[in-house]
C-alpha cells in the first residue's frame, strides 16, 4: 500500500535489535512508503521472547517491502507473523537468502508445533492450550513473497527506493544494505547487517561499501576481540573425550556455525591433528543447510572453490554421520562416547540439543562446546555463566559436565574487523548508529569510533525515531539533533 508523497522528512525507527542482540527491525518511513529493514525473532531472555507475541509499534498492511540482510531468525524469523498480520509486499533478498530462509522459516515453524503439542501433553505451559507463534501454513504464506537479487546490483523496492546488496561475509546469502532513498534530498542509508570476518573458510571476505549519509552497524562484539586458538581447543576437548570416552555436545547453529566446525574438524584431520572420532550432525535443518551451501558459488572462497572443483566434499569429516530420525537421536543417547554430537540450536533455546544436554549434563565426562556469543537469558549463556543446573522441558537437569567455550569460531566481525570495515567509506557518515549489541558492546565501540575516525555516532534505543535527513557537511550538528530526537523518544 503505497503512500502519497506528501513532502515528509524520512524517518528511522528502531523497533528491535537495539539494546540487544535480537529481533532486528528497522523502518525507513518515507512519504511514499514503509520499508522493513530485517523482520527478526525476539530471542533470550523472557521479557524480549514475550514481544514477539505483542501487537507491532506499525500496521503490517501498511508496510509496503520487507529487506532482509540475511537468514538468521533474529532477522528474519518473525516474518510469518508479519504476513499472518496483513502484510502482502515483497520480502527483498539475495539468492542464498532466499534459499535459507525457507529452510529456517520451515524448520522453526515445526519446532514451534512439536514444542507447543509436548506442552500440552505434559501440562508444563501456563496456557491452555499452548499455541505455536506460527505454523508451517504461515511459512508457506510467507515464501511466496520472496524475491531474490545478486549482489552488486542497484534494484527498485518501490518507488524512488532501491536497494544494493552487498556481500557481508557472515553466513551464505549475507549482505549488507544500501537503501538509496529519492527524497527532497536524495538519502542514501547503509545498513550493516550482520558483519562476518576476514580470511575465514568457505565464504568470501566482507565487501566495502564506499559512502552512506546515515549508516547502521551492528556492534555484537563491539567490546571485544577475538580471540584465536580455536583450533588449539578443539583439539584439546576431542583428544580428551576420545582418552575418557566422553561425548562433545557441540549447540551449533545450523547455519554457518556448523559448516565452519565440520570444516575445521576435516582440516585437523588432514594435519593428523585429531584422532579418529565419530561426528553427528544431529540436525535436519544443518544437513538441508550444508547442501546449499554447496550450491552457491558465488559465496565461495578460493579454498572452497577449488576443493569442490577437485570433486572433494569440503564439508565433510571421516566418520562424518548424519541423524536423520527422531529414533536415530533418541538412540545416540544410548551409544557411549567417545564422539562428537553438533545439533541446533546454537544457544540451546531448543531443538534436539536439548535432549542430548539434559541426558548428558549430569555424566562428568561430558563435554559441552559452546561456539561463540551467547545471548543475555539463554541456556547458553547460564552454562557458560557456570550454572550448577539448567531447566529443560519443565524439569531441572544438575550440571556436572565440563562447559568450554570456542570464541575463534564466531561469524561476527569483532571490534577490530568491525573498524576495518568502516575503514573502506570514502567519506565519514554524518551520522552512524549501532544497533544489535548489548548495552556494554555498543558503548565501547562506539567510544572507538569516535576517538579513531572522528565519526559522530550514537547507540539505538529501542523505540525512538530519527530523522533521515542530516546534513552531510554537518556531521556534528546532525549527531546533536538527532540525540535530542532520541531523548525524547
């Protein structure tokens, strides 16, 4: 539903993903439209899960386009929920984008439906019933509105908006987004998406983008480095569990996150670095993920490249198992280690982790690997945070397994990758705004930003609107007016 030019300023408004890590929503309202940046699930703690089921700050049939940066459900899984509530515009994206989204859409609608039917099978919910937020119907509904793009190409959303998809390194399909806007004075606004790394496996590095009048960065590590190693600790926990018999439950995110350890794993056993040790990948959704991954070269690095030119699977290790059935993983449960189970999800917030983790965390021998960030009110975060016992399906599992953490293996850009990517605008921003960090991260970079490059720059509030219109030689002024505006709320 297209808006009347009416003459009014554009707008920014930060509807999640700022504050925290999760359910990343932007809208650009323009005088002839409204555009979505990023339709993400509320994830983590109680109080952020319980706004997905909250009435939105927008009408969803006014919206008139929807720009996904990429498919993690914090940026995209709130999508079926959107098209459920009216909307009925395009969902703008890359190829491999496209291709995730309905794998991830499809497989968090199903755990949705399992988790609300054991709900009510064992009365643990306070509701009666227990709904899903979605059904697969809802996915299905919502697919139909995808349109893919390449990269490196200028396409129109709507009218006087287009928008450019660069590659952003963090998963397959990821990118960044510039949003050219044709206003009283043309705006072009850059959103960062979620920024991968520089010389990792599989994906090509980060692409530059040359100028923005505003621009939006996501600060997940913004406080911190990464730290190397990564390899070192594999190593480490696997030799160790293959001497103890002892099982390694890795909670990995099917998308990237595992694709990047059964990389890793391959490499180490080509180097004679790892004795020989059973590998399940416990996840109908990685598995569906990794063949993509092989289809779509044009996210492929050299190595990958060449390795799928020489006909070699470059995502696969020795005794490299796939768990297709629910049987098959309720029978791991059964099987002694030594072995290593990878399964979804990757803050163990659901998925058949959580069977393997509340069979196996009271055993000492157990191993839990958590593979990068873990979010404020997960089960992630509180076994990292060294809890002596987690609940899983409305009962309390003792914790007496060991938890190690393998920070080398984040898809995030961290506080120094994040400033080499801001190092490629030929020009500062007039304003820059981080969104998707917690509080802590988001202030740290921005102190760097400021006191390296000069930039003005200012942390998301959750809620606020800002104006799209600043002065590019103004950059200071601009900064001000636009805190005032956020102070105000």
């Amino acid at each position: 539903m297209a808006c009347v030019d009416d003459g009014t300023p554009p707008t920014l408004s930060f509807l999640g993903g700022a504050g925290t890590v999760t359910g990343s929503k932007h809208l650009v309202t323009t005088a002839r439209g409204r555009i979505l940046l990023d339709c993400g699930l509320f994830q983590g703690l109680k109080s952020l899960r319980l706004r997905n089921w909250d009435r939105p700050p927008f009408d969803p049939a006014g919206l008139t386009s929807v720009v996904l940066s990429h498919a993690h459900l914090d940026h995209s899984g709130w999508l079926p929920v959107l098209v459920r509530k009216g909307f009925r515009g395009a969902i703008h994206c890359t190829s491999g984008t496209a291709d995730l989204v309905g794998v991830v859409l499809r497989d968090a609608a199903k755990i949705q439906e399992e988790d609300a039917a054991r709900a009510n099978r064992h009365g643990y919910s306070k509701h009666r019933p227990a709904l899903p937020l979605y059904t697969v119907e809802d996915v299905e509904r919502t697919l139909d509105r995808l349109r893919p793009h390449p990269y490196g190409r200028a396409v129109d959303v709507e009218a006087g908006a287009r928008v450019t998809f660069r590659r952003a390194a963090h998963i397959l399909g990821s990118a960044t987004v510039q949003l050219d806007l044709d206003e009283q004075r043309p705006v072009r606004l850059v959103f960062s998406g979620d920024l991968g790394r520089w010389h990792r496996p599989i994906l090509r590095d980060p692409e530059f983008v040359p100028e923005a009048d505003v621009l939006l960065v996501e600060s997940t590590y913004g406080d911190r480095t990464h730290a190397n190693g990564s390899e070192e600790t594999l190593v480490r926990v696997i030799r160790d569990a293959y001497d103890h018999g002892g099982a390694v439950i890795v909670p990995a995110f099917a998308i990237g996150r595992t694709q990047e350890l059964i990389w890793t794993l391959r490499k180490l056993e080509d180097d004679g670095r790892l004795p020989q040790v059973p590998v399940y990948i416990d996840s109908p959704m990685a598995r569906s993920v990794t063949e993509l991954y092989c289809e779509h070269p044009e996210d492929h690095d050299l190595d990958m490249a060449t390795l799928m030119d020489e006909r070699r699977c470059p995502l696969c290790c020795r005794e490299y198992h796939v768990v297709r059935t629910t049987q098959e993983s309720k029978a791991l449960n059964r099987r002694p280690g030594p072995m290593v189970i990878i399964a979804g999800s990757g803050m163990a917030t659901g998925g058949r982790v959580l069977h393997h983790l509340r069979h196996r965390l009271p055993d000492p021998r157990t191993t839990v690997l958590l593979p990068g960030f873990q979010a404020a009110g997960t089960r992630g975060r509180s076994l990292q945070e060294g809890a002596r016992e987690v609940k899983i399906h409305g009962g309390w599992v003792p914790v007496r397994a060991r938890i190690e953490t393998l920070d080398g293996l984040s898809a995030h850009a961290d506080q120094d990758e994040i400033l080499r990517w801001l190092g490629g605008f030929t020009r500062p921003p007039a304003v820059t705004w981080l969104v998707h960090g917690e509080p802590a991260a988001s202030a740290a970079l921005a102190l760097r930003i400021e006191s390296e490059l000069g930039w003005t720059v200012g942390v998301a509030e959750d809620g606020a609107s800002v104006s799209l219109l600043v002065e590019p030689d103004a950059p200071a002024r601009a900064g001000r007016e636009a805190d005032a505006r956020l102070q105000r709320g």
